[in-house]
C-alpha cells in the first residue's frame, strides 16, 4: 500500500539518485489508483528496456504491453501470418492492421479476407470495459482508431499525443451519446459506436501491445505512405515495408534520381531510443519521428546519433515537395 501510495508522484521523487540521470524521473505511474495515459504513452519503453535481460518471472503477471519490445511485439503478432505470406501480403496485412485496429468482429474479418486475401489475422479481443459507455458505446480515437478511455464523461485517447479528449454531452441522452471536444485544439468528435459482447458482431480491438507498438507508430508510417501515393502522378515512386518491414518506407522521385530509405520511430525519450538504435542499427539511414515529439527531440537526436539524418514527418513532405519542384525545372 505504502508502494501504491508512492507511485502516484514523479518516480524522481522516489528515488532521486537512482533517477537522477533519467528521463523516466519525470513519469508518475497511478492516478487515483489507475495507470496514467503517460504509462501507456512512454513508460512501457522504459519498463520494456528493465526487464529484457533475459526471460524475467515478471513476464507471467505484467500485462504484454509491459515487457514486450517493439520488435518481439511485431515478431509475435504476425508470426502465424508471415509463414508462407509474401511481401505483398505481409504489407497488406500490416497496412489492414493499422488502419482497422477496431470494429465489429465479423465486420473486421469480411474486410480482411478482401483486403489481404488471407485467413489468418493478428488476435483482436473484446473491447475493454473501461474502453465501453455505460455497456452500450465505444469511441474510435480520431488519429488511431482504438476504442478511448472511458471514465465517467470523460472520454480520450490513452495515448496523450493524439490530442483526443472528450465529455459526453449532458443533452445527448436519446439515441447516439454525443461529444463535446475538451478545447479548441482537439480534432472533431467520432461518432459512437454501438458495443455487442457476443455474437459475430461483438466489438473487439487489437491487444494494447499491438497498439502501442504497431498501430500509433503505423499512423505516421501509413499516412506518409498515403501522401507519396497521392503524388504519383507527379513522379512520386513509394513502397511500404520493403522486404517484409526490413525498414518503413522506400520513397523515389526518378526524374531527379533521389531517393530516401526511412525508418519511422515514435519514442518518448531520445536517450533510450539512441541506445537501441546504437545496439540495432537500422537498415534505413533516415529516421523519422512524428511532428508531435517536436523540433526539440528531433534536435537531441541529431546530437546522439551523427551518423543518421533525423527529420520529421512534415521534413520528409516538404523534401519530396522540393525534389517534384526540381524536376518540374527540367
């Protein structure tokens, strides 16, 4: 209880030296009692590079999401799928995955079979209950499309970057609960959805390790992908995890021959994510991080990492942009 207690400050104020040179330092872990969305955002990276020495005991009773590396978290989730599938299907299967990590079971598997043409998918389960309105409703997240948080009238995306929060309305009590954006800055509210338990229409979302690991950095990844696509008319030549994911994306402009390999990478701390890139080096030179982490830690990246070119997703847009320009000249 005194542990429980202690968890809902700043882990620094627990233990000063040991967090004295962390970033971690700065994350509370409970909220009245419950994980905070900074847990699910940022500290399963951290909780994820404690526990990988080896197989830990603790790996019986933390959730998934808790231990698992990114890589051991794609590794698992598509092993059953990736036997015997092809690149293309491989690729299909992962682009369905982040554009679909929600919806009606039946619903989910009608669109699979038409999208990727294969039988086997990653494990979706029911929706949470703490992701459920009073046992009838979810709400898709705007950016991500995983069913929010729900507590009380309160309702948001667990991952905070996402900007995604929401009060039920007082005056939608008939038909369809509505929802009133927190602030000017949040993205327009889904419409809710309605949620069933059982039967082939029960409501189900990919595993919160999928989530965290494939899904919010697939947002990024699928959405450059989407704007390369859009300009192909133009000379724009993009492929999607070349070689069953060996990096994110293969994007060409031919007419003036160039080219960028990019690895896409959605880390809290630039620290930890410099350290694993150092002990794994990326098949990709270019890593990419989402405008949201900001000039800031694209900058502390720059300084740890030399010999990689770090942008942001709107620095790769504007680079294929200036490329189109060039070759519009010739």
């Amino acid at each position: 209880m005194t542990l429980i207690e202690a968890l809902h400050q700043p882990l620094a104020h627990i233990a000063p030296e040991l967090f004295a040179d962390s970033g971690t330092g700065g994350l509370t872990v409970l909220d009245d009692g419950e994980l905070t969305d900074d847990v699910y955002a940022d500290g399963c990276e951290d909780i994820a590079d404690l526990l990988s020495g080896g197989v830990d005991p603790a790996r019986h009773w933390l959730p998934t999401w808790a231990w698992m590396h990114a890589e051991v978290v794609e590794q698992e989730a598509f092993r059953t799928i990736n036997e015997g599938a092809n690149e293309a299907e491989y690729t299909a299967h992962r682009y369905f995955v982040v554009k679909h990590p929600a919806g009606s079971e039946r619903q989910l598997a009608e669109l699979f079979g038409k999208a990727v043409g294969m039988r086997k998918t990653v494990r979706y389960l029911p929706i949470p209950a703490d992701q459920v309105f009073r046992g009838k409703f979810w709400w898709p997240c705007p950016v991500c499309r995983w069913p929010m948080h729900v507590e009380g009238t309160e309702v948001r995306c667990r991952f905070p970057l996402h900007n995604a929060a929401y009060f039920v309305r007082a005056d939608s009590g008939k038909g369809r609960p509505l929802l009133q954006p927190r602030d000017g800055s949040v993205p327009r509210q889904p419409a809710a959805r309605p949620f069933l338990s059982e039967g082939p229409q029960r409501s189900v979302c990919v595993e919160t390790a999928v989530w965290r690991h494939i899904v919010i950095s697939g947002v990024s990844e699928i959405y450059l992908f989407e704007r390369m696509e859009s300009l192909k008319k133009r000379g724009v030549e993009v492929e999607l995890y070349p070689g069953k994911d060996r990096y994110d994306l293969l994007i060409r402009v031919p007419a003036t021959g160039w080219e960028m390999r990019i690895d896409v990478k959605d880390y809290g701390s630039a620290v930890s994510l410099a350290d694993k890139l150092r002990r794994k080096p990326p098949a990709a030179r270019t890593i990419v991080i989402p405008d949201y982490r900001g000039e800031a830690q694209r900058g502390e990246l720059e300084e740890l990492l030399p010999n990689l070119e770090v942008l942001r997703v709107s620095d790769v847009r504007d680079a294929v942009k200036k490329q189109l320009r060039k070759a519009a000249r010739r």
